[in-house]
C-alpha cells in the first residue's frame, strides 16, 4: 500500500487529510493487512468428530412446529385462522377500515 491509495481512499470518502494523517493511516494500514494475511494462512483443524465441517450446512429446515397433538398441517390453517376472527364474509376475514 502506498500514499497514493491512502489519498484515493480518502477522496471516496469524501475526507481530507493532512500528510502526517496519510502517513499514520499508511502505517495503520499496512499493520492491518499484514494481521489479515497472517489470520488467512492459519490452517485450522477440522471441528474434533466432524471431519466435513467446512462443507456442512448448519441450517434446518424451517417447518412448523406440531402442538396440542395436532398435526402440523392445522395449526396454520386457513380456516382455523378465519374461524380466530370476530367477522369474516366469503373465506376472508373483514377487519376496520382505516383511514
């Protein structure tokens, strides 16, 4: 990294520097990426009992959940959520009109 791309950084950011701060930027830059490339050429172990690690997906599937010995397919249902409803007209629930 040299002056020249501190001075570019600074004009994208829309800031100005005087030279001392271009220099000490330059130093604290040139330290951070130094520190970044040592943690990129760390070479860690596979998590202990889980060789794939890296290449699983720590994800579940997002489904709904069964309650109360229901099936999950009715606690969601429409109807059941209509009938929740104090007034409804043709399978849609009528709420205050609001303005």
């Amino acid at each position: 990294m040299e002056i020249k791309d501190i001075e570019k950084l600074a004009e994208l950011a829309k800031i100005e520097l005087t030279d001392k701060e271009k220099e000490s930027l330059l130093k604290d830059l040139d330290s951070i990426l130094n520190y970044v490339k040592q943690i990129t050429e760390v070479d860690l172990p596979a998590q202990a009992g889980v060789p794939e690690y890296k290449n699983r997906n720590v994800w579940r599937e997002d489904l709904p959940r069964q309650g109360r010995g229901e099936p999950a397919s009715r606690i969601f249902s429409r109807d059941l959520i209509i009938k929740q409803f104090p007034d409804s007209q043709d399978g849609f629930v009528k709420v205050k009109k609001i303005l």
